[in-house]
C-alpha cells in the first residue's frame, strides 16, 4: 500500500481542478494564496538539472512569484494587452508516495492559449507537459510547496511565455 498521508486521488484532482480554474478566471490573487511562503514555481529546461547551477525557463520564489502575478495584473502590461484567454486541461492524475511530511501528485495537461494581437493574425498556441506538485496541509488546508512544469516541448524555442502555466 502507497502512504500517502491521507489524500485521495478525487482530492488531488479537486486542487488541480481549483488551481487550473483559478488561472483560467485570471483570479490570481486566489491562485497565489494556493502556495505556501516557502514555495517555488519551476520550469526547468532539461531533465535532472539544478535550479541553482543551470538556466531555467521560470524558477520562482514566492517573492517572486507574488511579482510575476502584480505584473501580470497590470493593466497596461505590454506583453499581455489584452490578457491572454486560456484553458488548463489536466489529465492522469496520480498520487505519490508521500515524503517528509509533503504530499506528491503527478498529472499531465495541456494549456491552450488564445491572445489578441494588434493584427489581425490572432494566435492560438498549445503547451504540453506534465505537471509535478508538492503539497502540504496548511491549517487542514492543501497548499503548494513546489510546482514544478515539465514541458514537453521545451527543446524548441519558446516565444513569449507571457501567462502562468
């Protein structure tokens, strides 16, 4: 039998549910209190790498992280104006055996992007990959300690990753 302190797969798949609606809503206050103070938002660029030696496409403290999302909720922000319409799909969903007192859930998604330009090629992009969350319960409450984004397409170049993933 897998340990895992208690949580349920249909538990583990109400969060990441939560979470995905929370950033498709743009309601990113909301999504940002999802993580805990020592949390870290990661999009590695390779298999294997330290976040501390080598480059990465995202590796976020919550500092941050809460600096991502002011900037993301600016009005006149450049990259993102208008705002990015997106749809967080999640899939297979597992959890995992759970590890000094944090709970691990794998999934698998894809997220589609559709933003406006000021041309008339509007553009539609999708992203792949497999999701990796660390969670903790925070006063009976599960939170993120680490998020951390396997793209499947992160060998090729990736232009303007301007939204939350």
């Amino acid at each position: 039998m897998i340990e895992t302190q208690g949580l349920t797969r249909a538990e583990a798949e109400d969060f990441l549910y939560r979470e995905a609606r929370l950033l498709d809503d743009r309601r990113l206050d909301d999504w940002l209190g999802l993580f805990t103070d020592d949390a870290h938002y990661w999009i590695p660029t390779g298999v294997g790498i330290d976040p501390n030696e080598e480059t990465q496409l995202v590796y976020d403290d919550r500092a941050q992280l809460e600096d991502r999302v002011w900037q993301a909720q600016q009005p006149r922000r450049h990259a993102q104006s208008p705002p990015s319409a997106t749809a967080h799909l999640i899939s297979n969903v597992m959890v995992e055996p759970a590890t000094d007192g944090e709970l691990s859930v794998c999934s698998s998604f894809v997220v589609y992007e559709v933003r406006k330009t000021q041309s008339v090629n509007d553009e539609q992009r999708s992203f792949a990959g497999r999701y990796e969350h660390r969670l903790r319960r925070v006063d009976g409450h599960l939170r993120i300690v680490l998020k951390k984004i396997w793209l499947i397409n992160r060998d090729l170049p990736i232009y303007n990753l301007t939204f939350l993933v």
